[in-house]
C-alpha cells in the first residue's frame, strides 16, 4: 500500500487544479480549502494500534463519565489535522467511553444518559429512537421501519436487524394504478392507506434489546414520555417548522395531525413548544404493557382502524388488518460486505442485503471504481467527479432492473459482482464524455453461478418511479458506540415528510407511506406482493479495517443515501481525508436517467467542464444527505454529525 504521503498526493494536487477548468474556484457557501485539501499527515508518529476492544474496557476504570461537548472535543480534532473549523464544518466529539451522534441535542442526550447510567449501545440506541419520534416526527418513529447494524465486542461478529416495513396480506400488484391503467400519481398514491406498510421501528427496538441490550425497554422509553408531555421542553426547530408548513399548505397532513401541528389551522413555527400528550400516552402503555398492545392489542386495532378509513381525510383506505400487525417480525442476519483496496486505506464495508439495495449497489460501485487510482487525479477534479457520475449510473441501471426483496424473487448477486462482468461494464466508461442516458443495465445473470430460481419478469414500466430525483425520503440516521467497543449504526424512517400525513387518533404517532418504495406497474422483481418489503436505499454501515471495526457511517436521503455513503467511504479509504473532512466534501447524484444533482459547494469549474463531458446537471443545487458517523481510534471514539441538518454529538 501507497506510504501516507504518497496517497495524499492526490487529495493536494486535485486542491489545487484538475484538467478542463476544474479548478477550485469560490461559490456561495463553498467548503474552505483546509476541509478538502492539505492536511498534516494521519499517521506520522502514531503508535502501532492497539485492541480498541481491549483498550475501551480498560478505560472504564481510568475515566469519569462526563460527557464531551461537541464544541470543546472540535478544537483539538481540528488541531491533530491542522485544521480550524468553520461554520460549514460538522459537529464533533471525542470520548473515550463512549459517542453517540444523533440530528438533535435532545435524542443525543437521551442516548449519552442511557450509557452514563452503565447501559451499553444497544440500550442507548433504542432510547435515542423514542426521543427521535418526539422531536423529529417528520422523519421517523413507531409507524415506521428501518435497518438496522449492532456490532457486538464480546462475539466480535456483525449483526443486521432488518425492521424494514411489509405489504399487508391485502396487498395487490397493481394497486397504484388508476383506473386507465397508468400510475396514479406520487403525491395522489403517497397521502393514501393503501400507502402504508406494516410498521416495524418498535419490533426491532424490542428484538434488539432482548439480543444484544442490557436494560428494559420500560426504562428506555421514559425520556421520550417526559419529552413528549411537556417534563422537558421541547421546542420546534427551523427543519420541522418548514416539513410543518410545506405539509400544511399542500394539503397533505389529515385531520388528526394537523390538530398536533397546525393548532387551529396556524402551523407551528420555531421556537413554539412542541407537546404532544397522545404520544406520551401511547409511549406509557408500551411501558406498562411493551409491544404488544401495538402488534396484537388497543393500537394495533386502531392502526388497522385508521388504514382501512384513512382517517376519514384521503380517498382511499388501505387492506391493513390486525394480522398483519400480529404476523410481522424482524430477520436478524449477516450483513452484505464489499472490499476497497483504496490509495490511503484497505477496507471492508459492511452493510444491509436485500430488501435494502444499498449494501450490493454501494459494493458495485466501489468495485467499478477501484482500478481507477481517484486519488492520483484528486477529489476534486473533473476526472474523479465524471467517474463517480458514470459508475452511479452503471450500478443504478442494474439495482433498478435485478432488485428487489429477495424472499420474493432471485438476484443475481454474485453475476453483479463477478470480474469479468465488472471488467465488461467499467469498460464502457468513456474517459471523457458522459454515457448517454438512460444507461442501461447488464447481463450479470450471464456471471451467475446456476440458473434463477425465482425471479418476476422484468416489464417495460416496472422501473417507474415519478420521483426519484424529487423524493429524497425523510429518513434519520444515528449511531451509537459504547465502552465495551459494541456499535449501533440505525436507519429508520417513515418515508416521506411525515409520511403518509395520516396520525392514528388518539396514538400521535404518523404512519409511513413505505409501500411508495414499490414500483406502481407491476411486472418486475420490486412489484407489489402480499407480506413483501419494498426496495430501499437505506444504508446504515460499519466498516472494519484489519478485521476491526473502523468506522460507521449512514445518511437520510432517499436513493442519494447510497451515493452519499459512497463518497465519504471513499474520502477515507481513497483520498486519505479525515472522517469530519469526508462528511464535509460536496457530494453529487446521479442514477441511470436523471440529471445529475450537485451540491452548491461543487466548484462552478468543475460544473462547466462536467457539462463539456455531456453532463446534464440539474437546473438548481441541493443539499444531498446528512451523515452521521464515529470512528473507532486507538484512543476511543470521534464522532461525527454533518452540517447539512441539524447535528448534536456527544463524546463521554
């Protein structure tokens, strides 16, 4: 492997200028040179590495349990890296006991206090996730589901918890379609009953727990109650005041949850207490009884009740039935891994299978990316920014074609990552012009291993999906480390803001609107099917480094999460960047047919000579993603929270 210098050598010289204009010229809100080019060196000095397992036991006894600020951690993580931070730079934190990264100071308190009183990861990751229904109920809770990763020290093994949602036993392949036989369409489909998958946030919190936790969940749960009725004030952010009013004024919250955020049809605004006593409510009897007045008792009849009516607010209820509440459970499995021989760092990520796509696309992509040598052309040259664009659009032609869950249907897991089939597909990468679009997929069942056993006949529509570019998901991501060295990395969403805009009265929790994530003509491996779970992107990960745990990393975002993922595995293991520097490079997004969406900080010379290429960028920049990450360091822990959202980091 390249010695550390070397692999810097392209970070700085892509810093400074790259071919056909691709300079770093300012725009608004660029990200400053010290976030994306020089930097003192990672390793000079550094001592052999130690057993990070052994070294957090044994800090127990040598530490106090005060917690880190992220303020005060920052300034000497930025020193170690000659670095200041700015404005633009992410929260961050170190701990040697413990870290815990969530999108909001009250979720991340909630978790720093579970791991103060002596619970571990687990136990802290299931408390941030009731605090995170309270304060961001936009973007997950119960009426939702997830994916979920634990790294558990004393087995030194990787585990995937998959809470994905699931079609109800009523569910029909062709329910998305109108009555001329065309999609109905994603703002109509998305704020109806029909919409919404049986919810799986509150199994996994329980499944979780009795695996891997070490406290109840009665305990767990008590600091969202005191949050949600008011014992610890809760204010609206700017981020839920704006999904409050953009829900509000298009008409796409019901009646019960409009009472909750737009009191006498007034949105809230921020700073406006946030008090929701029915979730306090709902939250008390999960104490008092756990998860079964949910999945089989009082609540699951009234989320049946509410589907089947849609409240009394959307056109059409759903086929949800108690059963299917009562049927649900989560799968704990193995997670997809992929290898990266990078110039700075040989890693392997880790990450969800199937039904989430994340794990075999972020794997392709890697793949297709390594012979490239990115780091001797730069981050930040139009040669390393046309690659990223061209690989994305490879491996997301075949995750729209071959993907789906594959209890259903077969994938050709193995052709996608076979050799000579990447070989086939990176050679259709031209090094100076973009590919025409939409690019279309390979043939990797040609690469696999037998014959499938199971697989739908792809159909001409099945990859319709009014909004992939539009609809980036309101998601949370939030990840957890302990002093025993276990590793909680959690996706969990609801779908979009607010998800379907139903709340079950008298629960005050939203139901997702998950069951959007099929595709609406049916006919291909992702088509609705009774008890199936629909395609994701979500991608919580933990990648190890010599065989150890390294790094967790995950983002919201809809389809971008997996873009997003990538390229900050590939600032560290590629370009040599630390993890805070990663998280804070302009990201892009591209998939088989749209335009490719750039953030604001992707410097306007790269822009144009992009467009020389034949690249199409989208009309106006976004914000792709908000990762929330941690590294494990031979000194404990660093932890991470993006800039792009509201982000709290807590070190102990």
């Amino acid at each position: 492997m390249p010695s550390h210098d070397e692999s810097r050598r392209g970070l700085d010289d892509g810093a400074s200028a790259g071919t056909d204009g691709g300079t770093r010229d300012g725009t608004a809100g660029e990200i400053p040179d010290e976030a994306g080019g020089e930097m003192a060196d990672r390793t000079d000095g550094e001592p052999p590495r130690t057993n990070r397992r052994g070294f957090l036991k044994s800090s127990a006894a040598a530490f106090g349990a005060a917690a880190v600020s992220a303020g005060s951690a920052a300034g000497d993580r930025g020193s170690r890296y000659g670095m200041e931070r700015s404005p633009g730079d992410p929260e961050t934190a170190t701990g040697e006991r413990g870290m815990v990264s969530t999108v909001h100071p009250r979720a991340t308190e909630a978790g720093a206090e579970v791991l103060r009183a002596g619970g571990n990861a687990v136990d802290a990751a299931v408390a941030v996730q009731f605090a995170l229904n309270v304060v961001q109920p936009h973007s997950s809770g119960i009426g939702g589901g997830g994916f979920m990763l634990v790294y558990s020290a004393a087995e030194d093994e990787l585990y995937a918890i998959d809470n994905r949602e699931r079609a109800p036993l009523g569910a029909e392949p062709d329910m998305f379609l109108g009555d001329d036989g065309e999609p109905i369409p994603f703002r109509e489909r998305h704020t109806n009953g029909k919409a919404v998958g049986v919810p799986g946030t509150l199994r996994a919190a329980d499944a979780a727990l009795k695996r891997f936790g070490s406290m109840e969940l009665a305990d767990l749960i008590d600091p969202a109650i005191d949050l949600a009725d008011g014992c610890r004030r809760v204010t609206v952010d700017e981020a839920l005041a704006e999904a409050i009013a953009e829900n509000v004024e298009a008409g796409e919250l019901g009646e019960t949850a409009r009472e909750v955020f737009a009191p006498g049809g007034d949105p809230l605004e921020a700073g406006d207490p946030l008090v929701q006593p029915d979730l306090a409510d709902t939250f008390r009897l999960i104490r008092e009884e756990g998860i079964e007045p949910f999945y089989k008792g009082e609540i699951a009849e009234d989320i049946a009740e509410t589907v089947r009516s849609a409240e009394g607010y959307l056109d059409e209820g759903g086929s949800m039935t108690v059963e299917d509440l009562a049927r649900y459970n989560v799968e704990i499995t193995l997670p997809e891994h992929a290898t990266y021989e990078g110039a700075a760092e040989e890693i392997t990520v880790r990450t969800m299978s199937l039904p989430s796509s994340g794990g075999l696309t972020i794997g392709q992509i890697l793949r297709l990316l390594e012979p490239f040598d990115l780091a001797d052309a730069g981050r930040r040259s139009v040669e390393t920014y046309h690659r990223l664009i061209e690989a994305f659009r490879l491996a997301f032609a075949d995750r729209g074609k071959y993907m789906g869950d594959d209890a259903f249907v077969d994938v050709p897991w193995q052709g996608l990552f076979d050799a000579e089939y990447l070989d086939g597909r990176r050679a259709t990468i031209d090094p100076n012009r973009a590919a025409e679009t939409p690019v279309e997929p390979g043939d990797p069942w040609s690469y696999q291993p037998g014959e499938p056993y199971r697989v739908s006949p792809y159909g001409a529509g099945a990859g319709e999906n009014d909004r992939t570019v539009h609809n980036r998901g309101q998601t949370t991501h939030f990840t957890v480390a302990d002093v025993e060295g276990n590793l909680v990395s959690w996706t969990t969403t609801i779908e979009q803001l607010f998800g379907s805009g139903i709340m079950v009265p008298g629960r005050g929790f939203m139901l997702n609107n998950e069951l959007t994530d099929f595709d609406a003509v049916p006919g291909g491996p992702n088509e609705v099917q009774p008890e199936k779970r629909p395609l994701s992107s979500t991608s919580p990960t933990i990648v190890f480094r010599d065989g150890e745990p390294f790094l967790t990393v995950g983002s919201p975002g809809g389809p971008t999460i997996i873009t997003t993922v990538t390229q900050v595995l590939l600032g560290v293991a590629e370009f040599g960047m630390p993890l805070d520097a990663a998280v804070a490079e302009p990201r892009l997004y591209a998939d088989a047919e749209s335009d490719v969406i750039y953030e604001e900080t992707v410097p306007e010379g790269i822009r144009r000579a992009l467009r020389a290429r034949g690249h199409a960028l989208s009309g106006e920049p976004m914000s792709l993603g908000s990762v929330q990450a941690l590294e494990v360091t031979d000194d404990g822990y660093f932890g991470v929270g993006d800039f792009r959202r509201d982000s709290s980091v807590i070190g102990l």
